[in-house]
C-alpha cells in the first residue's frame, strides 16, 4: 500500500487490502464511488481521503454500520451507508439519488471481522453456532449441512472448494447427521479432519476447502458475484472505474472471465453452433492482467498473499449481458 489513505486508524487491525494498488489504478480520485463490501470501511475511507465527494458504502451485514459509527460522522454526508447487497448495487446508486456512478470497488470473500467473531460461526479454529451467513436471513450452513442431500453436498465441496475428497466428507457428514444434528463449527470441522490426512507443517487446516464451499453456498456469492459485475455495468458512467479485489480462484475466475467477455467484441462461434452478433465492448481493461500484492504489503498483511486486484474502465457502450456461460460455475440454484 502507498500514501496515508492506505493506513488504517491506530489499533485497526483490519487491513484494506491493494487499497493503494487500487488508489495508483484509478487516480486520480473524485466523483461518486460505491463501496459494495463496505466491512470495516477501509475501502471507503481511503476512497475519500484520496478525493472521492461522496463514497456510497454498501453491506449486506448490520453490524458493520454499528461498528463504523464511531468514525463514519467525520465524513459527514460525504458517506452514505446503506444495507443490501451488492448484487443490488445499480438499484442502491438510484435510491440514494446518484444514477451514475465514476468507480466501483468490491472486495470479495469473508471479512476478517467475521472470521474473527466466533459467534458467526466462519472459522474452523473457534467454536461456535454453525452459521456463516454474511446477513442476518435466510438459511444458515447448520440447515445446508444438516437438510441437504448428500449428492448436492458433494458438488458444493468439489464444485465452490475444490475438494477432491468430496464425496468422502459428504458421506460422512450424512452418517453424522443421522446420529445427532451438525451445530456447531468444531463438531464439522472434526468430520472433515477425520476424512483427510492429517496436514504438514505449513499446509492449511483440512476443514479449509469445505468451509470456504459452505460458506460460499449460504451466501450464494458466486451468484451474487455475477449480479453484482452486471449491475455495475450499468450503473458507471462512461470513464467510470470498477476495481475488484479477489482471494481465491473460483471467485477471480469469474471476475477475469466477465471482464474478458464485455472488454470484448463479441463473436467467437463455434461450428457447432452460430456465431453471436458482434457489440461494442462495455469495459476496457487497465491494466489487461491482475495486479498483485507487493512484498511489503504482504509482509505487513499476510492476508494480502492469496488477493489479486483487477480493474476495467467503462466505455460509452450500453451495458448487455456476458454472451454465453463464460463464468464456467455452477449457481447454488442448479445444485440443490
């Protein structure tokens, strides 16, 4: 990270991640900026003391307003917060009387916040109800785990973790379940130790694939993912920028892949199936290729490690939708 806007408060220990990756991206900074993945309000902070009038912070989790109350009054009306999701985020711009938007930021995955907080039940290392949801509604993991059939809980854990194991853990979390319901993180993460070999030194806990899948799964986020990319599309003003910050490989392949397809002209059949009609590109992309965390800020951040920053200019061309299925994932919808 780079410049003061990049350092959080004193005793934060939430980090933005390639904030000043981001800063340097879009400089310079002004007009009006949705923050989708509002957490700790690092993104927006730094938005705003780089020279945003107005930074939109959007969140699907209540308690992060609670949180930013202590600092949010500084910014004044220059900050507006707003509980939704990002998906929504074209329909938060409207409501809050800015149509258009000059830049876009989304930090995807579990915040560290969450992580932190055994009582959200995300971590594999601190016991607690087996929860995971980022809002307040809606089914939690403990109902997946516990009412899913076992099929669709191997495809989650293959398909959004990556979990060659897959079937192994969905069957022994289904013989599990039939002695006594799932509640707790420590009682899943135990059945899925139980199914791997023990780690080596070095390697992540064995529960870390099932949980990121699980917890991708309750909060639909793939599928949140690809409305939210679409939504921004329409809501930026032509030059506006829309940066997203990704940690893992499934989300930044949607990311890439979406990018990819509306920075292009379209086209590309296939002699199986007729050409699509060509159309002016929604994005450029700048630069082509992600951007990545610096040493020092991995050394000072070592969550940084795994994130990678992608960024893409609007153009004048009407949004439309990706031509085809270029995300390449499965929606929760499809597997349950």
């Amino acid at each position: 990270m780079a410049g003061p806007a990049a350092v959080p408060a004193s005793g934060d220990p939430h980090i933005p991640v390639l904030l000043g990756a981001i800063l340097k991206a879009v400089a310079p900074v002004s007009g009006v900026w949705l923050d989708g993945t509002f957490g700790a309000g690092g993104y927006a902070r730094g938005l705003l003391d780089a020279g945003a009038d107005t930074v939109i912070g959007v969140d699907r989790d209540p308690v992060v307003f609670d949180m930013a109350a202590a600092w949010a009054a500084d910014y004044g009306d220059r900050l507006i917060l707003v509980e939704g999701t990002f998906s929504d985020l074209d329909q938060h711009a409207r409501a809050t009387g800015h149509p258009k938007l000059d830049g876009v930021v989304l930090d995807l995955g579990v915040s560290s916040m969450q992580l932190d907080q055994a009582e959200r039940g995300f971590s594999f290392l601190r016991d607690g109800p087996l929860d995971m949801r980022m809002g307040q509604a809606g089914a939690s993991a403990e109902d997946l785990v516990n009412d899913a059939p076992e099929g669709a809980l191997a495809d989650i854990l293959y398909h959004y973790g990556e979990e060659r194991a897959a079937r192994r853990i969905a069957k022994a979390i289904v013989r599990d379940r039939a002695e006594a319901r799932i509640s707790s993180t420590l009682h899943l993460a135990g059945i899925v130790e139980k199914c791997l070999p023990r780690a080596k030194p070095g390697q992540s806990h064995p529960a870390t694939r099932s949980f990121q899948a699980i917890r991708i799964a309750v909060n639909d986020e793939f599928g949140q993912l690809v409305e939210g990319l679409m939504a921004a599309e329409r809501a930026l003003a032509p030059g506006g920028a829309l940066a997203v910050v990704t940690f893992h490989s499934l989300e930044d392949r949607i990311a890439k892949r979406f990018l990819q397809d509306r920075a292009s002209f379209g086209g590309g059949g296939s002699r199986h199936a007729p050409e699509p009609a060509q159309r002016e590109p929604g994005f450029t992309l700048t630069p082509r290729r992600a951007i990545p965390p610096e040493a020092e800020e991995i050394a000072r951040n070592p969550r940084a490690r795994s994130a990678k920053l992608r960024v893409a200019r609007r153009t004048e061309a009407p949004a439309a939708p990706p031509q085809g299925d270029v995300m390449g994932l499965p929606r929760v919808s499809e597997i349950l």
